[in-house]
C-alpha cells in the first residue's frame, strides 16, 4: 500500500470515508483513525499495528453532542470531568451505547471518549464528520510516535494517509479515567495530573497504584512502550555511570555525561516527558545498547513520566 502524506484535513478525511484508516496529530501522541461505526474499517487498525484484539480503543470526538452516539449515559462525575477537562488529554471511560461494535471495545460494555484539543485533530475530526477511534499510531509494544515521521517509521506502507502536523505538545497518552463507578478511577496515567483531577473531584483514586496490572483497563498489561535497547531506572544520578554504548536521559547530570554516547538533560518534567518517546526512538536508530533515565518524584505530569519509563524497564 502506498502511503499518503498530506497536510489537508479534508483529503484525509477522504480516506477516512473510505472505510480506510488516517494517522494524525493529537497533543498527547498521534493517533491511527478509523470510522467508529466501521468494524472492517476498524479491523484494519489492529492489522496495521498488530495490536492485540483484547486491547479496547479511544473514541476521538469533534463536538460533546457526539457523545450521546458513544455513551449509553454520561454519570455526573463524568460531565464533571468533561465541563473541566475537554478538549484536553483526558480519556473517560463511560458505559458504552449499543450501536458501536465490540471490535472496537474489545468486548467491553463500556468505551473510552476523548476529545483532542490539538487544532489540526478538530478540523479533521471535524471534516470527517463523525466520531473516530484512534489507538497511538505506533507498531504494538514500540514507543508511542510523537512525530509524523515516527509513524512514518512505524506504519508506512501498512495505512493509507498520514496526515501531517507538528510535534506532539505533551508527548505522553491521554490520562484514562473510569467514570462507571462512584469515584473517578485512574485507569492510566497520562497528560491531565492527578492532582488536576481532585481539584474538581477530590475523591478521584488511582487504580493499583504504581502498578500495572489494571483489570478494568486490558490494554494496560501489554509491554508497552519499549525501545529495543535495555532501559534502567537512574535514582541517583550522581551514581550513574556509562556501560557500553549508553544514553542518559533526565534532569540532573550525572557526574560523567561525557562517557555516555548520547544525552539530553531536560529543564524540567513536561520537557522530559515531551522527549522521552522520541529519544527512544533515536537511540534505538544510533544503535544505543543501555539507556539510562533519571527517576522524578510521581506528582503532576512526573507519575504518567514515571508509569511509561517503568513499563519501557520492564519493571
Ligand atoms: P492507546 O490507544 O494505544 O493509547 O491505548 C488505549 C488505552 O486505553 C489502553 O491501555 C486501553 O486498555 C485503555 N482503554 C481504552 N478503552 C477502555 C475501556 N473501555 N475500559 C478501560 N480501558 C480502556
Ligand atoms: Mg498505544
């Protein structure tokens, strides 16, 4: 398949329509899109990723007059969280309407609903003219891409159109909540903090804390994330020392920058998050055989940080 490149909206929107599926920019990462009401349509993401059919997918809304097609209800926690956070990244997951096909929820009765802030991802969820569902529009188990050119590296010749923007501003998935039950639950940390929520709702708790195995959220127990070269935890970096061909990644220098092969010292959290997808990538394109990460205290934007190095160390 030939891959389309283009910068239009509504010539992706074309292919979308077409029962064919779109990678696009959102804030958080770019997403892979299809047509939420077209199971072969749909089918197509989970063979172009080689996502496990298990793995339930986001729905991407335009206008929140299209959740009455998604949700069965919207409980008062949710709207809660929808008059607060959207557009944004933050993911709620609802109890699901009848008419969308399990392929897309994995079987679930319930469906994750997000609408994307990023200008680009709204006019072309806009010229689509429905709702999509899109998974990151990476390889499975690969780092989420936060540039087209990853999900060029990753998809081309397996989609029909990727639709160009600029780099993803928060580079980190959206936060998914589980609206279904009395409390909001943190299915999975993403680019909308804890703290945020229980400003609007204090009783807001995080599922199996530092842990990955949600049951309610399947997609959580996949490897995720994960360059191919080994990933180590650093929480002294003043102890950290190049092995081999090694990379460093974090806040703080450690005290031998100078022996490692590759480095990027951020300024603080939301850069570091914002660029840890993407050095994986270009580590892994330079042939980096350790990377190091420094570990950050898991407040704010620090515990989704945190989750994804994890998850990347296999830990
Ligand atoms: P991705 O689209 O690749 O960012 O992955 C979506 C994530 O959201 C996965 O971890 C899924 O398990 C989770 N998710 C999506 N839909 C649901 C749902 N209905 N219930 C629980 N978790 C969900
Ligand atoms: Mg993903």
């Amino acid at each position: 398949m030939n891959t389309k490149l283009t910068q239009s909206p509504t010539l992706a929107a074309r292919y979308i329509a077409h029962g064919e599926v779109v990678a696009f920019p959102t804030e958080t990462v770019y997403g892979l899109g299809a047509n939420l009401f077209n199971e072969s349509a749909i089918r197509k993401i989970f063979e172009a990723k080689g996502r496990p059919t298990d793995n339930p997918l986001i729905a991407h809304i335009a206008e929140l007059d299209q959740l009455r097609s998604i949700a069965r209800e919207v409980p008062p926690i949710a709207q809660t969280l929808v008059d607060a956070f959207f557009p944004g990244p933050l993911t709620l997951v609802l109890p699901k309407h009848e008419q969308i096909p399990l392929i897309a929820t994995a079987g679930l009765n319930t469906i994750g609903v997000r609408m994307p802030q990023h200008p680009i991802a709204r006019q072309f969820l806009t010229a689509c003219g429905m709702p999509l569902v899109a998974p990151s529009a990476n390889l499975s188990g690969r780092p989420s891409p936060t540039t087209w050119q990853a999900v060029r590296e990753d998809l081309n010749g397996r989609i029909a159109c990727i639709l160009k923007g600029d780099p993803a501003k928060v580079g980190l998935e959206s936060t998914v909540v589980d609206c279904t039950g009395k409390a909001p639950v943190i299915l999975r940390a993403g680019g909308v903090t804890l703290e945020q929520l229980r400003e609007v709702l204090p009783e807001t708790e995080i599922a199996n804390p530092g842990h990955a195995e949600a049951p309610k959220s399947p997609g959580m127990k996949y490897r995720h994330y994960s360059p191919d070269a080994r990933v180590v935890i650093s929480i002294f970096p003043q102890f950290t020392a190049p092995v081999g061909d090694s990379a460093y990644i974090g806040i703080d220098p450690p005290p031998r920058l100078d022996g490692f092969k590759k480095f990027l010292l951020c300024r603080e959290v939301a850069e570091y998050a914002h660029a840890l997808f993407q050095f994986f990538r270009e580590c892994d394109e330079e042939g980096i055989q350790t990377i190091f990460c420094q570990a950050v205290q898991e407040k704010g934007l620090g515990l989704a940080l945190m989750d994804r190095i994890r998850r990347a160390a296999h830990e």
